[in-house]
C-alpha cells in the first residue's frame, strides 16, 4: 500500500541533545513538508522541499535541519537550538499536480524531558 | 502575506443535525486553493474536501460540502447529518494556485464534537 510512514510514534529527548525524525513516502512525491502542531497554533510550516537535493525553510525553521537526499525521505533533525521542541510533528507529501492536496503521515509526538 | 482563520475554536452538533464550520482567509491572490481537512482522535489529516477559486459552483463530497464566497474570502464547511465519527478537528487551509507555490497557510483548527 502506497503512503507516508513516520518513525518513531513516541520520542522522549533529555535537553541538550539532538533528535532525528524519520519520515519515508513510497507515492512517489516530489515534494514534502514537515510541520510543527501545537494546541491552538494549527500546523506551522518548518521545512519544505520540491525536489531532491532542494529545500526551503518554513515559518519557523530555526533549531531545526532536514536532508533530502532521496525522493522518497525527508528526515527531520531537532537540534539542542530548538529552545521548546515538545510538540507533535507531521510530514506531508504532495504531487506535483497543482491542485493536489497533501497528504499527511501518522506523526511523531516529541517529548523533551 | 496570506492569512487563514478559523475563529470557532470549539463547536458542538447534535447526532444527525446540520452544523456549519467556519473560516476566513486574506490574501491578495485571485486564483488558488482552499481545503478541508479533518484530523481525528488518532491524529492522522485526512482531506474533506477541496475547492479550487477559479470554480463558482460550490464543492460536495457526499454529507460534506462548501459555502465559497470569493469576494468575502470566506470558505464555510457544512456537515450534514452529523455522525459520532465526525468528531475530530478540521482545519481550513489554503494555498496560491502557480507555479513554485507549494506552501499551505491552516488555521487553527476548529474542535467539533458530536453528541449521542
């Protein structure tokens, strides 16, 4: 079955330390974005990418860093920068078809300790 | 910059009722995208549905359909007989039509609760 994949569902981070969220899609996509929810604040744009090897920062890129190496991945790094980085994290993809919608993978829920 | 706002933060339905979801947006664009998603208990987004500006007839899949008003950038849901596993949160979101035009501005979500 095609569809976005995210890993782990659950991650537990001490402050200080670096934390990579996977997020893998076999729809063959070009783009892809990752979100940051938060209670109240809907989903804001971190990072997003239209093709291999090309990103761009969203609205609130700073403290993270993706990758784009492959079409079908887009791996997500919270760094030690990222001053409140609990949160629920979403990875969407998208053709390139304009009025495509996204689609969105299960999430990953981050918890800094 | 393009702005969507969804200014009912919480709203409740009777079981087989009609409830109506809200949203506004700003933007300075004429032609672009506008979509429905609903985010259940498990948190996956699922897409309700979708309207596209250039489009005057009003969108419907199935117990869902659309109220576009252009001109008043504003873009209502209306759930029609009202189900339990309607419950979730729906977010408005909206994207410019044109090449290069990736990014998606969501509200903030509306919580809709149904009750037995």
């Amino acid at each position: 079955d095609g569809g976005i994949t995210q890993s782990p569902k659950y991650l537990f981070r001490k402050e200080g330390q670096n934390v990579t969220l996977s997020c893998e899609q076999n729809l063959n996509h070009d783009a892809m974005y990752w979100y940051r929810q938060d209670p109240g604040q809907g989903l804001r744009l971190i990072y997003y990418s239209q093709i291999v090897n090309d990103f761009q920062k969203g609205d609130i890129a700073e403290g993270y860093s993706v990758s784009r190496e492959k079409k079908e991945s887009f791996p997500l790094t919270v760094t030690s920068a990222q001053k409140n980085p609990t949160a629920f994290y979403l990875c969407a993809s998208k053709v390139t078809i304009s009025y495509n919608e996204q689609f969105f993978g299960p999430g990953t829920r981050l918890t800094v300790l | 910059a393009q702005t969507v706002t969804q200014s009912q933060p919480e709203m409740s339905v009777q079981e087989a009722e009609t409830v109506t979801l809200s949203c506004t947006y700003d933007t300075s664009e004429s032609d672009y995208y506008l979509f429905w998603y609903k985010q259940p208990p498990s948190r996956q987004m699922i897409l309700v549905i979708r309207q596209e500006a250039y489009k005057q007839q009003n969108a419907t899949e199935n117990r869902f359909s659309v109220n576009f008003q252009k001109a008043a950038k504003s873009f209502s849901l209306k759930i029609s007989d009202s189900q339990l596993g309607d419950a979730a949160m729906y977010f408005c979101a909206y994207r410019a039509r044109g090449s290069g035009t990736y990014k998606y501005i969501f509200g903030t979500g509306t919580r809709l609760k149904v009750l037995a």
